[in-house]
C-alpha cells in the first residue's frame, strides 16, 4: 500500500538502498551466489520434505537471480515501490478495485509494532473495499511470507481460485 511506504521510517529505506546496492555488487563480483545458495536451500526446506520438490524450489529461486539484470531489477522495482506513492493514490481516487477475488497478506515480523499494525488497517480498508476480499494477518512472518509461511501464500491462492471457480460457475 502506498501509504505503508511514505510510513515507512527513512532509516529503514536507506537500510533497504543499502541493501539492495550491496546485492548487485555481490552479484557484480560473483559473491552473491553462496548466499543465494543458502536461502534457497532454506527456503526449499520449509517449503516441503519432499527432496524432489526442495531441489526444483532451489533451482527456481536460483534462477531467479541467476542474471545480473535479474538482481538489478529487484533494486529498481524497490526504487519504483518508494517513488510511486502520489500516482497510486491519484489512481486509487480515480476508480474502484475491480470486482475481482482479492487476498492480502500481512507479514508480523521485521518492522516496528506500530508498523505492523498500520499495515494491517491498510490491508483491511482495501480488502474491504471489495466484495471477495480477504486478509490474512501471517504469524512468525517477515516480509518473504513465501519464504517463512508458504503454506500461507498456498491458501490464499487457493482462496483465489476457488473465489475465481465461483464466479465462472455463477456465469
């Protein structure tokens, strides 16, 4: 929600700059691999026991990065996200959402409480402003939900498509 981001605190979008130039240039330098490495490895574990399936999530997460344009945009869509603010709100004033199965997730973890609450409000005034809206407040979640509680992300797509066979089947 563009709100969330004009709250939050400058420190923390520095820190998030900082961050995601360090990314680019261990990716520059060939360092960012073992990282990456890593966190997909982490990622695939809590993802499933199946050691067929953690080996194909690695591999997708590793893809993910596996180009340096990837690892750059990833700074540039943050970039977009922090300076977009005053064209969503004008776009959100102009129009309402579509009548379209919506899910939000709210991560709890890695920002301020006050943070967290905000981003919570903002969630329930958007889904709210639909009809097949839906939040969900994710426990021991940070901002990868996917990563920490994917089984969360699971549900809430199944709610979409289960929201979206509705619809088909009412047509």
């Amino acid at each position: 929600h563009e709100e969330a981001i004009a709250d939050t605190p400058w420190l923390l979008r520095a820190a998030s700059a900082i961050m995601l130039n360090g990314v680019v240039l261990l990716r520059a330098v060939g360092l960012f691999g073992q990282i990456a490495h890593r966190m997909a490895n982490a990622l695939a574990a809590r993802s499933t026991g199946d050691q067929r399936i953690r080996a194909l999530i690695a591999g997708a997460y590793l893809a993910c990065y596996s180009k340096p344009t990837q690892v750059a945009m990833i700074r540039a869509e943050n970039r977009l996200a922090d300076n977009s603010g005053s064209w969503v709100r004008r776009a959100r004033s102009a129009s309402a959402l579509p009548d379209v199965p919506l899910a939000v997730l709210t991560a709890t973890r890695g920002k301020p409480a006050k943070s967290v609450q905000r981003c919570a409000a903002l969630a329930e005034q958007v889904v709210s402003s639909v009809r097949r809206g839906r939040h969900v407040v994710v426990g021991d979640s940070g901002h990868y939900i996917h990563h920490d509680q994917p089984a969360a992300v699971v549900d809430a797509i199944r709610h979409i498509i289960d929201a979206t066979g509705s619809q088909m089947r009412q047509a």
